[in-house]
C-alpha cells in the first residue's frame, strides 16, 4: 500500500520555515484568552447555556428529537416551555422569594 501524502503538503512547502529566537530581554507573560472567550462578546451576549447531555438511544432523548421534528420547534423553544412548566411544578417561584 503506497503512504498517502498530505493535503497540507504543498500549502507547507510554500511557505519558508521561519524559526522565532527568543528575545532576551522579554518577560514571560500569560497569554490573554481570545476574545471569543468572554461572555460579553459571546455569540450570544447575555445569556448562559443550560442543557445535559444524553445517550442517542434514550427513549425520552428520541422522543424529545420526534416531537421537535414533528411540532417544527426549536429545542431552545421546547426547552424553555418544559422549564417554565418545570418550576411553575414545583412552585420555584415562590419557594425561592420570587412572586
């Protein structure tokens, strides 16, 4: 079986190799995070993630892909009302100061 070359390899080989010398005289700093990285320039500014993760064969996983599918909603909107109807359950509201 003949190697197979890489798709990079003639992207690299155009490119000259450049070593980088290390300045004497600079100080170790830690790298800043991009700015990606932040919650405040996010995808979404002002809001926070919150789901779970679950086996694809779980029954109530399958069964939460078919109703989205088949109600033409968004897991987000799904979620959002299963949430809702989750705390209103269980009296979160007002069990927690909230009126």
């Amino acid at each position: 079986m003949a190697k197979r070359t890489s798709l990079l390899a003639p992207a690299m080989a155009s490119q000259p190799h450049r070593e980088v010398e290390p300045d004497s005289g600079a100080t170790m700093t830690a790298p800043t995070p991009p700015a990606s990285a932040t919650r405040a320039t996010g995808k979404r500014p002002g809001k926070y993630h919150l789901g779970a993760y679950f086996d694809p064969a779980d029954p109530t996983a399958e069964a939460f892909r078919v109703l989205a599918a088949r109600t033409r909603r968004s897991h987000q909107d799904l979620l959002a009302e299963a949430i809702s109807e989750l705390v209103a359950k269980y009296e979160a509201d007002k069990q927690f100061g909230r009126m």
